[in-house]
C-alpha cells in the first residue's frame, strides 16, 4: 500500500501520457489533458511545500541554537516579512486582504511586497550572481594552464571565443581583406560556436537524451524507485 | 598542482580590484567601440521583421534579477520592436520574478509608447509552475493554464486574447531564459510538437548548450547569446540601450581575463622549470 | 515623503550590493546577513506568487465560482495537500501518492520529448552532406559538426573498453568537448562580467549618478 500504490500510479499514468501521444483520441487525450492541468496545481503545492520545509529547517536550527543560529532568525524574519506583506497589501497587480494599500502606495511609492522586491530582492539577487565575475578572472590565472593537447584545446578555444564576443575582436582584426575574412575573430568565435562547439554539445545532448529516456522508462516500469524514499 | 603554483604568487584580492576599476572605468569614460552582427542575432530580428503587423507573439520572461543584465536589455528591445511593427505582445513566465521582470518594461514603454494600450496590445498573463508540462498543456488549450491574465481579469475579456485558443493562433514564442524551465522545454514543445517557430535570448553560461538546437530543422530560429547579442540586437533595430553602454566594459575585461591566463602560464612554466632545474 | 522613500531603496540596494561584495574581502557578518535576507525573501516571494499565480487563478476561483463545473480539481487540490504532509514524519508516506503522480507525468513527458528533440532532431540536424555548403569555410565546418557529433558520442559509450580504433575515435570525440568547453568557459567569463556591468551600471548611474542609466 504505501510503495506499491504510487508505483502503480506512476504506471499508469506514465503509460498514459505516452499512449495519448499516439491515440490523441478520446479517453486517452481528455485524461492526459486533464493530467497536465492537475499537474500545474499540484506543482503549486509543491513550492509552498518547499517554503514550509525550508521554514521548518531553519526554526529548527533556531530552536537547537546550532552554529550561526542568530543568521537564521534573519532568514525567518525575511521570509515572515515578504509572506506578510505579500498576504496583507497583495503584489503589484493582486490586492491583499486588506486591499491594494493605496495609501501606503502614495507614501512610498510601491507596494511594501514590491518595494522590499524592487530596492532589496533584486539586488541582493544580481549582485549574488555577480560575484562570480571575480572568481572566474581569479580561476583564469590561477587554474588555466596549458598542460596537454585537451587543456590547449580548451584554452585556446575560449581565448578566441573570448575575443570574438567583444568589440576588441572586431577592432583587433578589423583591418583584414575580405579574402581573409574567416581569420577575422568575431568570424572564428562564431564558426567556433557554431561547428566544433555544436558537435561537443550536441554529443553531450544525445548521450544525456538517451540517459533520460532511459531512466524514464525505469521509472514507468517501476525499476526506479529511488523517488519513493524510505524503506 | 599549477594552482597552488601561481596561487602563492599573488592575492587574489588584487585580482579582484582590477577586474571591478576595469568594468568601472570603460563606464564612465566611453570608447564607443564598434559592434558588429552575427547571423544567430540577424535571424531573430528578421523573424520580427517578417511577422505580419497585428500578429500574435508569447514573449516568456523566464529569468530572475539574478540574470536580469544580459537579458533585460533584449528583452527590452524585443518589445519595442514588436510594438513598432505593431505585432500584439502577450507576455507568460515560467520564473515567478519574469512577472516583474515584464512589468518593470512594460512601466518604461508606457511613456516611450503611449499609444499602447494593455489588454490591446500587451497582456502579462503571469506565472505558471510545471515547465515542459505546462507549455503542453497551454498548446492544447490556453485557457485551462492561463484562465486570468496578472490583474484577476478573465483572458476571455481581454481582446488581444480573443481567437487565441492554442499556440495555432500564435505567430512565434520567444523566450528569456536563464535556465530551467525555459527556452528548452519551448523548443521541445512549441516548435517540435506544434510546428511553431521559437526564438530567444539566453545567458551566455547556458547559450553553448543551447545553440546545438539552431540547425537545419530550425528547432530555434537565431538565437541571442549574452550581452553581446543584445547590443547587436540594439543595433540591429537602432535601439541602442544599456546593452550598447556594457559593450566596452565587456571588452575590456576580457582582454583583462585573457591577459591573466597568459601571465598564469607564463607563471607555471618558469615555475616548472626552475623547479626541474632544482630537480638536477 | 515619496521622494524619501525613493532614495531609501536607492540607498537600501546599495548597502546590500556592499553586503555581498564584502565577501571578496572575506567572510563577515555583514555578508552572511545579506545573504540570509536574500534566502528569506526568495522563499517568500516564491510563496506569494504561487498562492497568487497558481493556487488562487487555477484552482481557489474555479471551485468558489463554478463548483459543479470545476469539482474534478478537488483531485489535485486533495493531492496537493497529501503533498504537504511530507511535513509531518510519522504520516510523511502519504506524499508518495502526489510524488508518484508527479514523477509519472514527469516521465511520460519526458520521454516523448527528449526522444524527439534531443535525440531524434539532433541526429537528423547531424546527417547532412557536409560537401553541399558553398565555400570552404562552411564545408570545414560541416565536416567537424558531423565527425564531432558521432565521435563525440562514441565517447559516451562506456559499455566497451576505450582502446584500438575505438580508443581513437573517442580521443577525437574528447577534443571536440574540450573545445565546446573552452567555448563555454569563454561564454561563461562573457555572462559573469555582464553581471558585473549591470552592478556597476547601478552603483554608477542609480546610486552616484556618475553615468547616465
């Protein structure tokens, strides 16, 4: 019951979304267009169940007071914050229980939801990602090194594509006759991109494309159980 | 290990300062170096110049602010130039923060176009969870996924909705992807389960991965990868923007990152040879 | 007071913006409280537009307004909620039923789609003439796409020892992801300093006013 049951519904639903691809008809193509619809709510739950576990997780290091717990508090007030304001005032185009705020609006200029998005998430959020900058130009010096014909490869190719994807590049070689266009570098970055970069990535795509049918026709079977957790 | 080699050599703190005063300066004090067009960006640009005026067009905002500077600025352009050919925008997110990302846009277009009128000409239907399974479900029938548009209003009230029953009354979808779900799951469902075509821009960390599907069965038609391709989309169109402005930071700091790797390996070797000479 | 409100966020971005970048220094509170906000305001916006974007639109409306017409998504709305009780350990089992349903459509989808586009479409997209392309340039290229692709996956195959011929043939097919790597590491430098150009264009134009935005 508690791990044949949801096998044999991952079977038979499975099945099913396969067979309405080739008999679109009547049960078939009703119940798999049905099936996508609930999937859609169902994905709902599952990121509010997300925001619970992560919520449950950090009250739990609060309550245990493990290392670094007072950052925690932060991540909780965050979170509270946001759901207040979101639930209270709604979002930018969705009222809340108590309205639109409209007087808050004509304080501040946003909504709270909004404004805590707009001059806070958002660049919290891009300057995060950012960071990397940093440490791909440290990585560069410290870890790029020609070794061997593959590491040679690698460093030539993103040295060129580098200098492709820059008005450098096309200042650089910007001077040579049209007979020699295919040395001009934006020219090489593309035929880069465009022939042995393909052929690498579509490899890696196929190979990755077999390897997901594969588990998920394991996972149709009921080979695959891994997802069902537990014992 | 060559790491530890040229790690000892320097504090990466310096290497830090450097790239920032490099990205900083091209900034403030502007080269105005020139651009030039890839075919990938000139087939996206066509494919709106040859959309007939009063089509219908899903733009998909599925990216966060995380991503926003490489992708805003096409995304920004793409609308403008649909407005201009008068092509009718309804804009979807497969990322909850693509919601704002489209409304922030649309704010700016609003003075630039005031003749735009929402519900008309533009529509935000807002997010939807499910990926893959959803755009398929939408392409059967999108009223099921997308029953009000972000306001509460019933789609079915909005008149740029009307006759739009499924992606059959869709010219092209054209998706800002920073990852997954994204411009991926819209190829694998829009264009090769409904025959529509599919364009896009993408972060250029994920455009390596993505460009295999620009080939002769036009999975995606062009493609714009990064910044770069969003200022040759802004030239393209005459449009220039914050992509444009970017372009001579960005050339600078990668001559900046190609000249550490060259003094990396400098580095390595003489360290390997004094090294080998310590050896005899 | 509108006008305070404006510079505060302006401010407000700006002090996190050094919050985070403070960690390139080294790690500090400061950064570890940026960092903490950001993680809880995520999970709260994703909350709040789930509730407003999902649950409320395709699931709350249709049952409050037109029950009889719309009672099927009680199914969802039940498996949602068994959903959540993962939450509770000693009836955590019962959210197998949701997950199931989950990784059944999952698969199913996944399965059809992956085969066409990502096996199908690419080895299609793969058979061409390489020959039938105009000037050489174009016929080199075609050349490597239809060699790299093929050696490419024959590196994949690990269902055969890699020596002779076909230890060759896959070497070949390794210079080939070395280069779409280099290609992408290349493209990932170009993204991560765009990053970097949108942080400056802020700090320089919204916060100092040195540029014009």
């Amino acid at each position: 019951m508690k791990r044949k049951l949801p096998l044999i519904i991952t079977f038979i639903i499975g099945s099913i979304v396969i067979i309405s691809e080739f008999i679109p008809h009547r049960p078939f193509g009703t119940i798999s267009g049905n099936l996508e619809e609930w999937f859609l709510i169902i994905s709902g739950f599952a990121i509010i169940l997300g925001q619970l576990s992560l919520f449950k997780v950090n009250f739990l290091k609060i309550k245990f007071k493990q290392t670094n717990w007072p950052y925690y508090v932060v991540t909780l007030v965050s979170f509270v914050v946001m759901v207040s304001f979101g639930v209270f005032w709604g979002t930018e185009s969705s009222a809340g229980i108590f309205g639109h705020g409209y007087s808050i609006i004509a304080t501040i200029g946003d909504k709270p939801f909004d404004y805590l998005f707009y001059n806070v998430y958002q660049h919290l959020s891009a300057t995060m990602f950012s960071l990397l900058a940093f440490f791909i130009a440290s990585a560069a010096y410290r870890s790029f090194i020609a070794r061997t014909v593959e590491s040679n490869l690698l460093l030539i190719a993103a040295v060129l594509v580098m200098l492709g994807n820059t008005s450098m590049g096309s200042a650089l070689t910007g001077w040579l006759p049209p007979s020699l266009d295919f040395l001009h570098l934006p020219r090489v970055s593309e035929f880069i991109m465009k022939y042995p970069n393909t052929a690498g990535q579509r490899a890696i795509m196929i190979g990755a494309g077999l390897g997901l049918i594969g588990s998920s026709l394991r996972i149709i079977l009921g080979i695959e159980r891994s997802y069902l957790g537990g014992k | 290990m060559a790491g530890n080699v040229n790690s000892q050599q320097i504090d990466r703190r310096w290497i830090f300062l450097l790239i920032f005063i490099c990205v900083a300066l091209p900034l403030i004090f502007v080269i105005g170096l020139p651009i030039e067009t890839t075919e990938n960006v000139r087939m996206v640009n066509d494919l709106v110049e040859n959309t007939p005026p009063g089509s219908k067009v899903i733009l998909s905002f599925d990216y966060d602010p995380g991503s926003k500077p490489e992708l805003h600025p096409m995304a920004t352009t793409m609308m403008k130039h649909c407005l201009e050919k008068n092509i009718k925008i309804i804009v979807t997110a497969l990322w909850p923060m693509g919601v704002q990302m489209a409304e922030e846009i649309h704010e700016i277009l609003k003075v630039e176009y005031p003749e735009m009128e929402y519900g008309v000409d533009y529509v935000n239907l807002g997010f939807k969870a499910g990926g893959m399974v959803t755009i398929q479900a939408m392409g059967k029938n999108f009223r099921t996924i997308f029953p009000t548009d972000i306001d509460g209003t019933s789609i079915d009230e909005l008149p740029i909705m009307k006759g739009v029953k499924n992606f059959d009354n869709i010219a092209f979808v054209c998706s800002f992807s920073a990852g997954d779900p994204g411009i991926k799951q819209w190829v694998q469902i829009t264009h090769d389960t409904f025959g529509k075509p599919v364009t896009g821009g993408v972060t250029g960390v994920s455009a390596p991965a993505i460009l295999p599907y620009v080939n002769e069965q036009q999975q995606l038609t062009g493609l714009m990868a990064g910044l770069k391709a969003a200022a040759e989309y802004e030239y393209l169109v005459k449009k220039p923007g914050l992509a444009t402005s970017g372009m001579d930071a960005q050339s600078i700091a990668h001559l900046l990152i190609i000249i550490f790797i060259v003094i990396g390996n400098i580095n390595y070797w003489k360290n390997k040879k004094k090294l080998a000479k310590g050896g005899e | 007071m509108l006008h305070f409100f404006e510079v505060l966020g302006v401010w407000l971005a700006a002090l996190f913006t050094f919050g985070i970048y403070s960690f390139l220094y080294k790690d500090n509170p400061f950064y570890k409280v940026s960092e903490q906000i950001f993680v809880g305001l995520s999970a709260g916006y994703w909350f709040i537009y789930t509730i407003y974007f999902i649950l409320i639109p395709n699931l709350f409306l249709p049952l409050s307004e037109n029950f009889g017409a719309n009672w099927i998504k009680l199914i969802p709305a039940i498996l949602g909620i068994m959903m959540l009780l993962r939450l509770i350990p000693s009836i955590d089992w019962i959210s197998r039923y949701p997950v199931s349903f989950v990784i059944g459509t999952t698969a199913g989808v996944f399965f059809l789609r992956y085969l066409k586009s990502d096996v199908i479409n690419q080895i299609t997209a793969t058979m061409i003439n390489p020959f039938n392309g105009g000037d050489w340039v174009v016929v080199l290229g075609q050349i490597l796409l239809v060699v790299g692709t093929i050696t490419g996956v024959i590196y994949f195959y690990f269902s055969k020892k890699h020596e002779g011929a076909f230890g060759v043939t896959a070497k070949i097919g390794i210079y080939f992801l070395m280069v779409s790597f280099g290609a992408a590491f290349g493209y990932t430098a170009m993204a991560r300093i765009s990053l970097l150009i949108g942080r400056l264009q802020f700090l320089l134009g919204d916060w100092l006013g040195v540029i014009t935005p």
